[in-house]
C-alpha cells in the first residue's frame, strides 16, 4: 500500500468514525418524554399531550397573509395547559384532530411576550395516538379555566390566580414598581365608585397607588375584595411549592402580578420571573 492509498484510507475511517459519533449524539439529545409542568424556556420538548382549544388566526404580515398564518392551540396533561404555536399548514392538521391526543417529539419551548410557548420547530414532529386514560378534553379545560381571570366567576379558596398591572404611567410615582424585587407585596382595593368601570381593582404598594388589575379580569377579584375575601398579592408569577399543576397565564405584556387565597404560610417558586428575569424554574 503506497502512502497516497494509506492517507486516503486513514481519512475514509475518521469520516466514517466522525459520522457514527454524530449519529450516536442525535440519538443521545433526542428530548425524553415529560409532562408539561416540567417544561422549561430554550429546551426540547417530547410529551404526549390533548388538543383542548385554539385562538383565532393571526396573520404575521397583512401583505403576505397566504404564508404567514399563526394560531395558538391549547394543549395540556394532567400537570397543566400550555399553548403550542403553530403556522401555515399546520394549523390545518392540528384542527382536523381537535380533541384528540397527540405526541410532540423534539418540538422546542420559549417565551415569547412574557408567556411560555411549545411549537414544533424544525426538526420536532407530532402523531396522533390512542389513549382512553388520558385527561379529557373537557378536564383540561376545566382546570386551565380556573387558573384565569378572565373565565372565573369567583375565586376559589385555596387557589392561585394571575394577572398584571396596567395603567402604571398614569399614576404618580407608578413607574417605581419596576425597581421593586420579586415577591414584594401589593394590595388590592376595589373601586365601585370608578367612573370608568364600575369593576374596577386598584394596586397599591406602601399606600400608593401604582395602576389597576385590567378590566377583562376584575369582576372575579372585584366581588372578592366586596365581601370582605383575604387575598395576598406580589409581584411576580409564582405557584406553591408543593403544586404540580400550573397554567402558565397567556399574553402578559404588562407587569405580572400573582393574587392568592392561600392564607398560611407557605413556599413558593417562580414561574415567571419580574423585572429581572424571565425564566421558568
């Protein structure tokens, strides 16, 4: 063997060993399966979870809206809800199997304005399988509703809910909640006699008002805060410790704020951090 044949041939083995290596490393970084709960920002994501609910069709560009259709879907396991983004084409399959479940294989987790999303990417891929004891589409929901302001009619003992502040540039000295850390505690005070919204829940911290709970999640927080209901709220999006089961809320743009009637004294952790993080734990 002439030395041209014996580097040619040492070259062949290192491309052949370098191939078989990258090929185990695919293998090895193939996203385990997980409930959503335990989901976290900038990781791959493989869970077998239900269709529940879809938002409308957005369309990221009015002049190009044949190709750029964007629709949440809600989809969720017995440890919670999340939405999962899909476009185009995609959107057509997702609603042809509403209600059924599926398995998202190396799909890729973010945020994206403040909430929590799952979309499919470019190399996650997603099937339809057969589980009868699986969540029904109706217990998903009914547990993703409770954990939103804007369906709940009343709060429940026991709970966590969250929302944000709006309206912080209209009040006088608003703008320092920004320099308030984590966990710091507000209150709430109803405003019946509000000229604008009857509903209306103002947030206050050391005595100051700094803006108010919007008005598509007050009614709830409202009636509670009217008859007189204890309720904690901080700065932040935290769940108790011990809970499995959160819905991350979806499109907070504003200050994120967390209202509780858990009254003892308990641990929380982070959800969503606030002012200087954004980062689930």
């Amino acid at each position: 063997m002439n030395v041209k044949e014996e580097i040619t041939n040492k070259l062949t083995e290192e491309k052949e060993s370098k191939i078989e290596c990258k090929g185990e490393e695919q293998k090895l970084t193939d996203a385990p399966f997980i409930k959503v709960c335990q989901i976290l920002p900038n990781m791959r994501v493989s869970a077998k979870v239900r269709v529940c609910d879809r938002t409308k069709i957005k369309y990221l560009n009015k002049k190009m809206s044949a190709k750029l259709r964007v629709r949440n879907f809600l989809v969720g396991d017995s440890s919670g809800v999340i939405p999962y983004t899909a476009f185009n084409e995609e959107i057509n399959e997702l609603g042809e199997i509403m209600g059924e479940v599926i398995e998202i294989k190396n799909a890729w987790a973010k945020f994206y304005k403040s909430t929590l999303q799952v979309s499919k990417g470019k190399s996650g891929s997603l099937q339809t399988v057969q589980d009868t004891n699986f969540p029904t589409k109706e217990q998903l929901l009914e547990h993703y509703n409770k954990t939103q302001l804007e369906t709940a009619s009343d709060l429940a003992s026991g709970a966590v809910y969250y929302s944000e502040i709006v309206g912080i540039k209209y009040q006088v000295g608003g703008r320092n909640i920004y320099q308030k850390p984590v966990m710091t505690e507000l209150e709430l005070r109803p405003e019946p006699e509000n000229v604008y919204d009857d509903k209306a829940v103002s947030v206050w911290l050391n005595d100051r008002k700094v803006g108010y709970i919007p008005k598509k999640q007050n009614k709830a927080v409202f009636k509670a805060l009217m008859e007189k209901i204890p309720l904690k709220s901080f700065l932040g999006i935290y769940v108790p410790r011990y809970e499995l089961k959160y819905c991350i809320p979806q499109n907070v743009k504003n200050v994120p704020i967390t209202i509780s009637t858990i009254l003892q004294e308990i641990e929380w952790r982070p959800v969503i951090l606030y002012p200087e993080d954004l980062i689930a734990l």
